[in-house]
RNA sequence: GGGCAGGUGGCGGAGCGGCUAACGCGCUGGACUGCAACUCCAGUUUUCAUGGGUUCGAGUCCCAUCCUGCCCUCCA
C-alpha cells in the first residue's frame, strides 16, 4: 500500500476502511466537495482545522497537475440560523449571509485558496424538491403532514459508512416531539412549515429541506454522480453523511454517489472536543490575534489531518517555533517553484535549470512521497525539517528554494512582516537606524547602549541576529 | 449499551512485522558571540497502556483487561 510512485495519490476511504489509491471519474480533474458551514456563529479554529486540510489536499491535487473543483457548501437556511435570526431580529437569509461572509474573511486571513463554489442551499432548492419527489415515486420516502420522511428500512445499506447496524442505532434512537416519523430511524426530507419560518413551495405544501438532502442534491447537481472525493469532518460521518449516501444511492439506484470519502479529524480542547455547544472555542480572530496564519496552519498540519488535534496554546507557541525556524532559513530565498519530482525527472529539466542534486532529490522524493501516502504532512514536515538542517550545513541555495516552494505549494507565504501599520513603511527605516546606532555603540565597545537598544526592541517584536554579515532584524512570528 | 478511532519520550507527534523508534518543541554541554540570538556539533528520553498469544523476529498482527476521545441529538 507504500506508493512507489509519487505520481499516484493514496487516501483512507471511510467507506471502506482502507488506504486506497485514488481513481478519478474523469482523467486528469478531480470532484472535490467539502461539508462547509451553517453560517450563524463566527467561524472557530475548529472549522479552520478542517478547511486548511481540504485546501491542502486541494493544492497538493492542483500541484500534481490535477484540476480540481473544489465545492463547499454553506447551509443557509436551518433551525440555528433560523433561531439566531429572530434573535436578532433580522431574516434568516441575513444573518446567513453575514456570517457566511464573515467566514470567507476568516479563510482568506488564514490563507487558504477559496473554494471553487459556494453553493447556497436556498439557491438550490429545485433540485432539492425535484429529488425528494423522485424519492416518495420511488417509494423510498413517504409524506407526512406536510412533512416528508427517508424511510430507512427500504435501503439494505444504511450504515454502510459509519459501521453500525440499523437495529443498534434504532436502541438509541427517538422521534422527537411535532415529528411524523414512522420509524425512528427515518429521518426528514422536507419538513412543513411552522410560523415565522423560511418557507418555499413544494408537491407537499410550503416548507423548507431537511438537513440532509442539500449536500446530496448540490453535490448531484454540481458534480454529477460518482464525483471523486467527499470530505468533511469525522464527526459528520453519522447521521449526516450515512444519510447522505442512503438517499442519494437509493436516488442513483444502487449507483455510487461519491467514490471516496475521506475525514478529518476534530480539534479538542483537554482532551474534549471544540464546539460552539461546549464553549470552549476560540474563533479565527481571537486565534489570529495569538499567532500567525503560518504558524496556525503549521500547528494543523504538523498532525496527521485524520487525527484529533488537542489544543492549548503551549502546542501553538511549539508551532510558533517551529516556524520561526522555517521562516529564518528560507525567507531570504527565491522560491523554486513546485514540481512533482517523478514529474519533473521524467521530462527532463530543459537548460538544465531546474535545480536537482543529490540533497534536492533525497527532499523531494521523501516530500512527494509522504503526501501521496494519506496526505501524511507530519511526515512530509520532517522532511523539511530535515532539509533545512541539511541547508545549514551545506548552504546549498537550490535546496532552500525547493524547500521553500514545497511550503509554498502548501499555502505557506514569506511575506515580510510589517513592524506596525501606523508607521507603514516608516518603521523598518527607524529600525535599521537603530540597528545602525547600535553598531556604532558596540563599536566603542559600548555594550550597555547596544544591548539596551537590542532588549527594547525585543520588546515590541523585533528581533536583532549577529551574523559575520552584519546585524539582520526580523519581526517575531 | 452499540459503533468508530486511539493509548509511543518532559511536551507534541510519526512509524503499523525486520537497520541503534522520524521530525518539531523543550532541556544539558560544546562551538560561534563582547554577552546573546540565529546556526552547527554532542547529548538528554521511551522495552512503545497492562497481561497473554502468533512469529526466526512485534509499538507494528491476534485475544483479554484498563483508560481516553468521537459518533449514536445540532456541530468542521
């Protein structure tokens, strides 16, 4: 199951609960669709955690010269939304859009590339209907009061995904009051309209969708049947994503709705795990405030993406570290940009440009590698991590810039950082300034002035390096 | 109760049948430095939850026990 060649892509399909070699529908472009957001709280470094790893996924995919579309879905119209909107007195589709937004600010902050499509679910709601009605002609639903129910006991299937078995689940199972199920383990299609909600017309009276059906029907709409990867996070795996392959496979007749789908695991806090219920999240912004889109997306990646994360802020600040030391090597080089090693031997390097000695092939192989085996980044980190060492030792620059164009394939930046946005461009002139005064000082051998200047500029973030060169000044991570 | 993941060093975290158990953070000593920082070198530590078993050989497979998390209700 070790993929030989980097070339070929393995992932842990859920489904069958085992590594298998991605295999795509379409040669050469891949069918992405990811679980987003029901937009009625701000994002929390939980969610973060999970898109990071799809926009990794995303761009390792893209970089191995797949095209990729890549679909996340955001859940506009649901009891919580529904809820908050009242609340706060605005409609349901307001307070959607603006947390929606509001989360599209969050990603862009922490870097990652925007999905491909957003789909709505209140823009999708034809569809939606559409397959429901093909499911009650089917005889796999039935209506109830307005209300329109999956009726799980006609797919021999269900359970396939999450493991369990329809009669232990029907143990813990129970209809809650106002519902119409005939089985407990039924679950709503269409779910009739109470007062005060969204509501659209359908064969079955005015309502709204049930939780389920959108992501099949939008994935169904957007991709087509059989498209290559679902994701989302492990906790969605049951009831949401069982109950999506149920309806959509009993729509598609027994055939495939997704080929694989592959989970990421959830973000904990002491050992529980982050959720807006618990409380015990920190949103994007308050993280960002503590460290840096790097270092976050540095401290997500240095765990295998399909396991639990424990958060505190002694293993962000490890992360923190861990950066700087990344960021001190590599910055001061020009990114070689990435190319898949077995890609780029195989074709030959014209003008013998492209840099390839023995240190740059002994990375590049163990990095591809490693990403090909299950998207495996904290191996593909020691990798790196390895290289860079190897890049003190040696100086050889072609392997700075490959390492550096590897972490910029995975959505890392160098951007130099500002010292301070109320001084602007003022501010590294007034630094190296100081650092010239500083020189002069020590000069003289005057040490108290020169540490003096050195200590207080550590105190808002700058931080002073002696090298043979002269003295160089980087901003804290 | 059922299903699914796990239990590896001071802290994270890989490895999942076979070199002296990656990598990061931390710590100690040395080099460098006016002193530091950065970096390098040398160390630091784990018989891999426990008890059985399979095997020439096991964190790595099997069984049992203990413990943790996730899901079974909305949740990335």
């Amino acid at each position: 199951m070790q993929p030989k060649e980097p070339t070929r892509i393995f992932l842990y399909n859920t489904l069958t609960r085992q590594k298998e070699e991605l295999t795509l529908r379409e040669p050469g472009k891949v069918s992405l669709y990811v679980c987003g957001v029901t937009p009625y709280d701000a994002l929390h470094i939980g969610h973060a955690r999970a898109f990071t790893v799809y926009d990794v996924l995303r761009r390792v995919l893209t970089a191995r010269g797949l095209e990729v579309t890549h679909i996340q879905n955001v859940t506009d119209v649901d009891d919580k939304i529904i809820n908050r909107a009242a609340e706060v007195g605005v409609s349901a589709k307001e307070l959607a859009e603006r947390f929606a937004a509001e989360a599209a600010d969050d990603t862009r902050a922490l870097g990652m590339l925007p999905a491909h499509l957003y789909p709505r679910v209140t823009d999708y709601i034809k569809p939606i209907v559409d397959m429901v009605q093909v499911l009650e002609h089917k005889g796999y639903a039935y209506a109830r009061a307005g209300d329109v129910y999956f009726d799980v006991s006609k797919d021999p299937q269900y359970g396939k995904l999450s493991g369990q078995k329809l009669d232990e689940l029907e143990a813990g199972a129970r209809i809650e009051p106002g519902e119409h199920k005939d089985d407990p383990m039924d679950f709503a299609l269409w779910k009739g309209v109470k007062p005060g909600e969204p509501s659209w017309a359908a064969p079955w009276g005015e309502g709204r969708p049930g939780w389920h059906i959108e992501c099949s029907a939008m994935a169904l709409e957007l991709l087509g049947a059989g498209f290559d990867i679902h994701g989302g996070a492990r906790e969605l795996i049951f009831p949401h994503h069982e109950n999506e392959v149920a309806q959509s496979e009993m729509y598609l007749d027994g055939n495939a709705f997704a080929r694989l789908w592959w989970h990421c695991g959830v973000v904990q806090v002491d050992g529980k795990k982050m959720s807006k219920s618990l409380g015990n999240f920190l949103t994007v912004r308050q993280g960002l405030q503590i460290a840096s889109p790097q270092v976050w997306r540095l401290f997500y990646l240095m765990t295998h993406p399909r396991s639990p994360l424990d958060y505190n802020e002694e293993r962000l600040m490890q992360a923190k570290s861990a950066w700087g030391r990344l960021y001190s090597a590599l910055s001061t080089h020009e990114a070689e940009p990435y190319r898949l090693f077995a890609a780029a031997t195989a074709n030959g390097t014209p003008n013998g440009s492209a840099p390839d000695n023995a240190a740059v092939r002994h990375f590049r192989e163990r990095f591809d590698a490693a990403l090909a085996d299950d998207l495996n980044t904290p191996i593909a980190f020691a990798a790196i991590f390895d290289a860079v060492s190897e890049w003190h030792r040696i100086h050889d620059d072609d392997l700075a810039r490959v390492v550096r164009g590897a972490l910029e394939m995975l959505g890392f930046t160098f951007e130099v950082q500002q010292p301070s946005d109320e001084l602007g461009e003022l501010a590294p002139r007034l630094i190296e300034m100081l650092v010239e005064v500083r020189r002069e000082a020590r000069e003289r051998r005057d040490f108290k002035s020169s540490d003096n200047i050195r200590n207080e500029l550590e105190k808002i973030g700058v931080l002073l390096e002696d090298t043979p060169e002269g003295t160089r000044w980087k901003m804290e991570m």
